[in-house]
C-alpha cells in the first residue's frame, strides 16, 4: 500500500495542487505573483549566488529532461552506449549540480546574514529555500553514489515510471528496485511542486515576453531649477 501511495496517488496529488494552486494563485494573488526582488538591499552576494544557482539549475532541468522523458532506445538509435551517456551525465550534471547548491547556499547565507534581507523574508521564502537545497543535494549526492556506468540506471526504471505517470497509467513496478537515494530525491521533488504554487518560486512563469518588443525607455536627466534671485530694494 505504501508503494502504491508513494509512486501512483502521491504525484496526482501533487500534480493537482501544483496546477490547482497556481490558478488560485493567479485568481486572487496577481499582486503577489512576483520574484520578489531584493536586490536593493543587497547586491554583491545577490549577484553571485543568482548567477550560480539560476545557470547551474537551467543545465540540471535540461540533463533530467535527456535522462527521463526521453526513452533509451532513443539513444541506443543514436549510437550512444550506457557508458557513454552515463560519462556525459556525469561531466555535465555534477558541475551544474554543484554551482546550483553552492550558488543557493550563498543566497541561503545572504536572507541569513544580512539584516535588511532577513527582515523581508516571509515564511514562504525560507520554505522554497528549505525544498530547494534537499532537492540539489539528494540529486547531487544520488549521481555521485551512482558513479559506476554498471550500477543502476534510472533510464530504465525512474524514466519509464515517470512517463507512465505523465500518460496516466502509472506503474509503480518500476520503483520497486530503485534505491533509496533516489526515491528521496523523487520525493523532495514532488514535494517542492506541492508548495510550488504558494511560494515565490512562481515567478519561474512570468518570464516578461513583452519586454523583447516594447519601446525603449528614455531617460532624461531633470535639471534642478535655479532659484529666484530675490529683487533689489532701492
């Protein structure tokens, strides 16, 4: 029963709040739906930490787009052996996976550290933050204990499941030898999109389009009026 709610009822459940959540969201939030921006309060660490974190999270989401929703035959078309894939893996998702956390941990420390940032920061930040950095870390410490290409594949287990779930005809038989840091991982994940829609991780779908075709803004500087030399009296 347990495997059945885990890999077949949990991820609906979840999948209904993260759709449900951010319609609701948008109905009676469209003020809150924002980053959230504090950039004017602190910007050195800012800067450092968003750069890392938001390029290291991009070519994460891209490897597990290769590794899980495309199938291995696919590859095996191509010419691409286990050994050969699981090396790109590793090449590729280990360094994105460490510039995600490292660039998060900054951040982390930053909403910690500097007064003004703590200040700020609602219940909701840290909640988004907590979800982020066990999803990173449970991802990175799951590639590196699968090192060896002859260990266990994902390609074939966790990447069939998934897809099962997505078409509606989930099949939990596949998880059955996952290990553990992986379903961890699966889990942290589905968590994060539980608290998704309530979070200001929201603002990942308001990437503003119309500012590539809007007319420019232009700037002028105001120049201070002189004061009024007082009249001479005679």
């Amino acid at each position: 029963m347990l495997e059945q709610f885990l890999w077949v009822i949990f991820p609906y459940i979840v999948l209904t709040i993260f759709i449900g959540g951010h319609i609701w969201r948008y109905q009676y939030d469209q003020f809150g739906w924002t980053s959230k921006s504090s950039e004017m309060l602190e910007k050195k660490q800012l800067r450092l930490g968003s750069l890392l974190f938001h390029w290291g999270i991009l070519f994460v989401f891209v490897g597990h787009v290769m590794g899980i929703l495309i199938p291995e035959s696919v590859y095996a078309t191509l010419g691409i052996t286990e050994e050969a894939y699981h090396f790109i893996a590793l090449i590729g998702g280990v360094p994105a996976g460490l510039a995600a956390l490292i660039g998060l941990l900054i951040l982390i420390r930053r909403r910690a550290t500097v007064k003004r940032v703590w200040a700020t920061s609602s219940r909701g930040d840290w909640i988004a933050l907590l979800f982020l950095a066990t999803v990173i870390a449970t991802g990175l410490s799951s590639t590196l204990l699968n090192v060896d290409s002859h260990g266990f594949d994902y390609r074939t287990t966790i990447g069939p499941w998934f897809r099962s779930v997505l078409l509606f005809h989930p099949d939990p038989s596949y998880m059955e030898t996952v290990p553990v840091w992986f379903q961890i991982h699966i889990l942290a994940a589905l968590s994060i999109f539980a608290v998704w829609p309530f979070t200001r991780l929201v603002h990942v779908f308001s990437f503003p389009l119309r500012y590539l075709r809007r007319s420019y803004v232009v700037y002028r500087k105001r120049m201070p009026k002189q004061a009024e030399q007082p009249h001479n009296i005679h």
